[in-house]
C-alpha cells in the first residue's frame, strides 16, 4: 500500500510527512491487503486569515476493484482535521469492503 501526502504551502511546516505517513498507515493497516494507495490532501482553506474549522484533511483510499472511496473533514487544526478524516475512512472502507469479508 502507498500512501501519498499533498499539502499546501500553509500547513507543510506544521506537519511532519514522516510522523503523518506512520498515523495513517497505523490507522488504516488493517486494510492494506485491499488497497493499492492512499492519498492524503491537507490545506488551509482561507489561507491564513484564521477562523474556526479552516484546516481540510481529505482522503482517498484506492481499493482493488472498487471505485476510489474519498473522505473530507475539517477542523479548527490539522490534527483534528487528520484524526476525523482517518475515521471517517475507516468508517467508508468497512462499509464499501463488507462484501469481501462477510461470509454467509
């Protein structure tokens, strides 16, 4: 599984690509063997101009024979914006591969 991390010139210096790549690998691991790349965008909405829930974390997860399955969340820091975006992936890949694991 590859995982690929864009950000915009605002957010690169408050993120940590290494520490970052390690979260999302933790946290969607258990899907590894379905996907072949992870793509996380993370940017500042207005740029600067500050204000309540200006940080996007959005992901794309590329499972194997399926559609792309892409998540967005946003948040007052990056962080946030990250640990939301991470569950609510985790929350669309079980559901979009259910029918790979439910055996009847």
């Amino acid at each position: 599984m590859q995982i690929q991390v864009n950000m915009h010139d605002t957010v690169a210096a408050s993120v940590n690509d290494g520490r970052l790549e390690g979260r999302v690998a933790a946290s969607l691991g258990r899907f590894e063997q379905h996907l072949t790349r992870i793509e996380v965008h993370i940017q500042d909405v207005n740029a600067g101009k500050g204000g309540a829930a200006d940080k996007r974390c959005m992901i794309e997860a590329r499972p194997t024979g399926h559609q792309p399955i892409a998540v967005t969340h946003e948040a007052a820091t990056v962080g946030q914006a990250i640990e939301g975006a991470l569950e609510k992936a985790k929350r669309a890949l079980d559901r979009a591969l259910a029918a790979r694991t439910d055996h009847k």
